[in-house]
C-alpha cells in the first residue's frame, strides 16, 4: 500500500479558474467603489446637518441667553419692589 495519495486532475482547467476569480476580483472592486462613494455622500450630509446645527445654534444661543437675563433681571426688580413695600 502506498502512503500518498493519488493526485487528481482538477475539474476546471486552470485558465478557467484563474478567469473566474479575475471576473470575481473585478466585481468586488466595483462593489467597493460603489460603497466608498455611498459613504462619501453619507459624510458629506453628515457634515452638512451638523453646519447646520451650529448655525441654528449660533442664532438660537443668543436668543435664549437673552430671554434668561431678562428672566434674572425682572425676578432682581421684583424682588426690590416687594423689599420696599415691607
């Protein structure tokens, strides 16, 4: 009895197998291409969602700072007129 094994011919010819995995190799990168750009588009609307919550920030901020002092500052007048009337 012989230890190795016998060697078998490949079903498919080897320039096949080669030509399959080429056409393999060529859709996966299309397929890579595919998604680099559909993130690409995702970050660039992240980005853009994101300027634009700053600039409504940036608009807001100012108007809620002011809404707080004028809240501080009626509650100060109150309370003095209050003190006076003691």
């Amino acid at each position: 009895m012989s230890e190795t094994p016998d060697a078998k011919a490949p079903a498919r010819p080897a320039a096949e197998i080669i030509a399959e995995i080429e056409t393999e190799r060529a859709g996966l990168d299309d397929a890579l291409t595919a998604l680099r750009g559909s993130l690409d588009e995702t970050l660039d609307a992240g980005v853009q969602r994101v300027k634009s919550a700053g600039a409504k920030a940036r608009v807001v901020g100012p108007v809620v700072a002011g809404v707080v002092v004028s809240l501080f500052a009626g509650r100060a007048i109150l309370r003095r007129r209050a003190a006076r009337k003691k």
